[in-house]
C-alpha cells in the first residue's frame, strides 16, 4: 500500500528486489534536506514558506538515514550565523512543505485516476505559525506497489501548538470548508427520523427525498455540527437560527410550532449517538421557517377553488446549501430573504408591529357601544325613530334633530339636513361597510338604529384583535404573490375594486374596476397578459348559458335575439355569440391572459356602475374603467399606440394586438393594507377569504 500526495510518497514496506530504486530516492532525499537546511540558514525563505503540519515520511536504508542525519546536523550547526539561535532542521523542513490542499467541491470518484486534484486554495494571509489540518485517511487514493521491506526511517515532529478559537467568518463568494466529520446515518435512517414530520409538519414525501438528497450530496455531513478538539458541538450558528426562529412572528409565522422542531438540548458535546438526530432536527426547522414564509402553511386552492396562485416553496437542498455557505451573522439574512420582499408586505407588517404595541397598551373607552365602549347615545331616542320618507339635503325635518343626536353632533334651529350631517352620514356608511352616499336606505336606517354600530372607521379601533387577525391573514396571502412581480405588471386588488400598473414600483396607471358578484366570484390568481383585442365579439360561458339564458329561452324563445345574440345548434348541443358592437358584454377592448378559469380584463357598456363605491355586479372577470387608457399605457413598450389611435378602431372589425413582451397580471384580494400615503385602509371582506384563512391558520 502507498499514499501519493502533493508532499511524496510513503511507503510501509518493499521487497528486497526493489531496494535499489528506494536507495536512490533515499540519496535524493539526502540532498534535498541538506539544500533546505542551508536555504533556511540563510533565511532564504523565511518570509515566504507556506506552513504546514503534514509529516515527511519516506522509507531510507539504515546507513543512509544515519548519514543523513549526521549530515544535517553538521551543517545546519556550520551554516548558522554565531549570532542567532540554531533552528531545529527538523522543524525547520517541516515549516518548508507546503501543506495539503482540501479539494473543492470533489469527490473521490471524481478525480480520474493517475490525475493530480485540482486544490481549492485558502485566501487567508500566511503566518509563521504552522496550521493543523486534518490528516488524509490511510488508504485514501491507494495505489498498486511492490512490497519493501519493514524498514522505514520517520523523523518525529513536535505538535504544533493549537490556535486560539477565532470567530467564524465568511468571505463573500467563498465556501466554507466542509467538515470531515460523517454522520452515522444513511438514506433509510433519515426518511425513518423524518417520517413522523409527515404528520407534524405537513412534510410532502417530495420534501423528505429532498433532504435524503441534500444529505447525500454532503456525503452525510453534518450542516450544524462543528468538531472542537475530541468533541462534537452544535455550531453557532444553531443559536442564530433560534434566534430567526423565536421572533417569526414579527412576519405573522408561529414561533412556538418552528421553534418546536428545533433540538430541545443545545449545549455540550453531542454525543455520537445523537449527532444524526440533532442534525437533522436544526435542518428541519430551518426549513420549515423558509416554507412558511413563502406560503407552504396552506394549501389556498383547498380553501377555495377560486384561490389558485402558484406557490414557490424552496427545495430543502437548496435552503441547507445557503445556510451551510453563511456564518452564524449571516443566518438570519439567509433565512428572512425567503420573506415577501414587496414594499405592501413591509408596510404592513410594520403595521403590525404598531398594533401589537397598542395593544399592549392601556385601553380607554370610546364613545361608541361596542366591547371596550360605553353606552351609545341611542338609549334616550324612540324605538323606530328613521321611519317615514327619505331625508332631502338641505330640507327641514323634525328626524334631523334625532339623527344629530344619533350621529354625536350638536344640535340646530332650523333642523337642515345640511352639509355637516350629510358628511357625518357618509362617515357612518362607511364605517359599517354601507355605500357612502348620504341617502337614508332601508340598511343605513337598520344600522343607525343598532346601538353598537361605530359612527366612523375610527370608532372601529376597539376590536384592534380582530384587526390584528385580519392582518395575519393578509400577510399570509402576500406569500402566495410570486418573490419577482415583473418591472411593469397590473395588480388588481379585489375587495378596494382597484387596479393598478406598477412600473419600476410605481403608480403608472389606476383604474376603477368592477369584480365579481359573491356568488360569482373573480379567482385569485397570477398570469402573464399576452394580447388585446379591439372589437371582441362574446362567447357565453356554458355556466352563464346554463343558469340564465336557457331559462329565459324557454319562456321567450326570442330573449337571445332581440338583444343581439346569435344562437348556435348543433345536434343536442347550443352556443350564444354575441358579434362586436356597443351593446357588446365586453365593450370595446378586452385584454387577454389565458388561465384556468377563463376571466380576463374588460371594458363594458354599462359604466355608470363604476359610480358606485362596492362594485361587486359581474360573473367573474374584471370590468376596467378608461381600459383605452389603460392600453395605451400597456403597449407603451410594445406597439406604442395611444388612446386615439387604439379608438380609432372601433367598428372596424376584431383585432389582435399582441403585446412583444408578456406583462405579469396579478388579481388579489387585500382586505387590509397601507396606502401610497401610509394610512392602513380596511375593506370589507367580500368574498370571505380572510374569514377562511383565519380559520385554517387557527387565529
């Protein structure tokens, strides 16, 4: 057997044929220490040697080796200046032999063999003080030799001195070292320590191969542990990821759950039989803090099937590489980058660390009813004191006293229903998620006349618990957002009936939009806008036809025709088409991004809808306010036609228009957020989707 590496070869023993060539390799060796004693003397390469710690071990006959010695001894002792002190040559040819080179980032079966590794070098300075490195394994790259005989001459090397313990670092671009510690582990004892995690922690059998993968491509080592002297600890950075972990509600995450899942004991030697264990249990809960922040909680589609987004939860791989490339200060930047990035997640979740210190704080009671308020006012009035005939602005009317009284303001001579109570009515319709428009309707009278209904959005602070909750749960579908919204891109936020183009994370266009009814709803969902056409003729959905238009045929076999539709036979089967035109479902223009469940963007003949404040009336897809404008502002980087152009195709027939770059759709549903003047904006809760992830995610 013999080991071949950058410093020579050693060899444990040779026939008495091969005495020869060994003989002269002993000659050889006999110069070169006498040359390096001498160079050494003289301080030749004092400064530049790289240290090393790795022995010299070659074997020499008996009469050569004691030669050999004599000889560097008289030389060394010749050589000296009278001056300075005598290094020991042994010492000193051992400072000379430049050390071994780890391999970066390849395996054994790699390196072809008769090929020397390519070594990955250490950038760290060099110092006079020899570095310990770990020892290649006896039979590691062994090679096919003749037998000499049992004689080998090796010198004793003192140990070098161990350094001081040094902070863990990390130079950017660069990996650091992998241990060559081996957990005693293999593929089926890993899927075994991860299976109860199936349950606990909703592990997907895909994420399970994904740690048997990731812990196979280290070769089994650890990604926590760090060996000091003969024992095995947690590394530091273990502590760092406890600490990521114990503060993830700050992003709305549980901690005790992630926390949980972390080794319970973190202090001491590891014992080797536990070494596994806690290894793979500090993996496990890093990356169960990166699938919760990028929305691996829940399943929306199983929410709602209208609830589609596309999560990109990471791969335990890739989570374990990033951090065993980071030091222990570098862990919580690795970890808090699979957070949401956009600037309405940060917004709000700035917001929430303000509610939570409100709450935190004494509580006074308002002027309203309600669970922290005091009795309302509406006590002292009579029992169905808003019936009779609407009020009229600026009209006289004995009700106006009560309704002041009612609405806290104080009271008038000539009881008008003026300016002042009209604006604090509005207030109140807001409030209680009416529509603001002064007129005292059937449900604005309801509401007035229940005593715990706020007067304004701000008497509604009191339940700040349920506004809390409310916010976890739209920071939970923040995550459901792709991490790259696109430099320009449409949101539209459902429940403010809002749309917007972003364009370098700027307002570049806005809209009012009109979204889908309760029991027809607009999906929730990301897609790429492909093209637009001017002039779109109207398929009926086959659910439209179904529920609505098959009825009313039936009864007036000439429902479809007299508003312009064209009906379409064939066999048992029928289909509706609407041709382009004004009276058209879809308007003028429509703007396409093909998705699972049909729904596009579009203008619409009925616009006086956009009037009101809730515009909740379609079957699904998102009616657009100005969409010329908006497709003006679209192909801005595609065609370039303005608005006047794009009208000037009205009535000319169907045309596409295709856009030379996809743009990124986005519809969501935000009940909770912060507005471009920093002022959080509630909404009501339309379809009842936070109402559903509250209840998924127990709040």
């Amino acid at each position: 057997m013999a080991l071949i590496g950058n410093e020579g070869i050693q060899v444990s023993g040779f026939r008495k044929k091969s005495l020869r060539p060994v003989f002269h390799a002993g000659c050889l060796l006999t110069a070169s220490l006498l040359s390096a004693a001498l160079m050494i003397s003289s301080g030749a390469f004092a400064q530049t040697a790289e240290p090393s710690q790795a022995e010299v071990a070659l074997p020499v006959p008996p009469d050569v080796a004691e030669a050999t010695a004599r000889d560097l001894q008289s030389v060394a002792r010749d050589a000296a200046p009278p001056t300075k002190p005598v290094e020991n040559p042994v010492a000193a040819v051992e400072r000379l032999v430049l050390p071994e080179l780890p391999v970066a980032d390849a395996k054994f079966d790699d390196i072809a063999p008769g090929k020397p590794a390519v070594a990955a070098i250490d950038p760290s300075p060099i110092t006079d003080k020899p570095v310990e490195l770990a020892q290649p394994a006896a039979d590691a790259g062994a090679l096919d030799l003749p037998e000499p005989p049992a004689v080998v001459v090796s010198v004793e090397v003192p140990k070098a001195v161990e350094p001081a313990a040094v902070t863990e670092t990390v130079v950017s671009g660069v990996k650091p070292a992998e241990s060559a510690l081996r957990l005693d582990m293999d593929e089926t004892r890993l899927r075994a320590m991860l299976e109860p995690s199936r349950t606990r922690y909703r592990l997907k059998p895909t994420e399970i191969d994904g740690f048997v993968a990731a812990y196979a491509a280290a070769e089994f080592r650890p990604f926590w542990l760090a060996e000091k002297g003969a024992d095995v600890l947690l590394s530091p950075k273990v502590e760092a990821l406890a600490a990521v972990l114990g503060a993830a509600d700050q992003d709305g995450l549980d901690p005790v759950r992630l926390v949980s899942a972390l080794p319970q004991t973190r202090k001491g030697a590891v014992p080797a039989e536990k070494r596994a264990e806690v290894d793979v249990q500090a993996s496990l809960a890093a990356f169960l803090y990166a699938r919760d922040a990028r929305g691996g909680r829940l399943e929306p589609s199983r929410l709602s099937a209208l609830m589609t987004p596309t999560l990109a939860i990471p791969a335990p791989g890739e989570v374990l590489d990033r951090l065993r490339a980071a030091d222990a200060r570098g862990v919580e930047g690795v970890l808090l980058a699979y957070q949401p990035q956009h600037a309405g997640y940060k917004a709000l979740r700035k917001s929430l660390a303000k509610l939570r210190e409100e709450l935190s704080a004494p509580v006074l009671t308002g002027s309203v009813a309600g669970a922290e308020g005091a009795p309302h006012p509406t006590g002292t009035l009579p029992a169905n004191w808003m019936e009779g005939a609407p009020l009229q602005p600026e009209k006289a009317d004995p009700r106006v006293s009560m309704l002041r009284l009612r609405l806290g303001l104080s009271a008038t001579a000539n009881n008008l229903y003026d300016s002042e109570l009209q604006n604090a009515v509005k207030a109140f319709q807001r409030a209680n998620d009416l529509t603001p428009n002064a007129r005292i309707t059937p449900k604005t009278r309801a509401a007035l006349e229940n005593p715990n209904a706020p007067l304004t959005l701000a008497d509604r602070k009191p339940d700040r618990h349920a506004l809390l909750n409310a916010m976890l749960a739209n920071m939970e579908r923040w995550r459901w957002l792709p991490s790259d919204l696109g430099k320009l891109h449409v949101f539209v936020n459902v429940p403010d009936f809002q749309l917007k183009v972003m364009a370098d994370g700027a307002v570049a266009h806005q809209a009012r939009v009109i979204v889908g009814k309760p029991a027809t709803q607009t999906p929730v969902f990301s897609d790429e806008m492909e093209h637009l056409i001017v002039n779109p003729s109207w398929g009926v959905p086959a659910s439209i036809l179904k529920k609505e238009f098959l009825p009313k045929m039936a009864s007036d076999p000439d429902y479809a025709a007299r508003r312009g539709f064209q009906v379409v036979r064939s066999g048992n089967s029928i289909s509706i088409r609407q041709p382009p035109g004004e009276r058209n479902a879809l308007g003028f223009i429509k703007f396409i991004f093909p998705n699972q469940h049909a729904v596009y963007l579009h203008d619409t003949p009925n616009r006086s809808l956009f009037g009101n404040d809730v515009r909740a009336f379609s079957h699904g897809c998102v009616r657009v306010d100005k969409p010329f404008a908006l497709a003006e502002r679209l192909l801005a980087a595609s065609t370039g036609q303005s608005e006047q152009q794009l009208r000037g195709l009205i009535g000319r027939g169907e045309r596409m228009i295709k856009l030379t770059e996809k743009i990124p759709v986005h519809l969501t549903y935000f009940t909770v957020f912060v507005d471009e003047t920093g002022t959080l904006q509630q909404r009501r809760d339309l379809y009842g989707h936070d109402a559903r992830v509250k209840n998924a995610l127990q709040l």
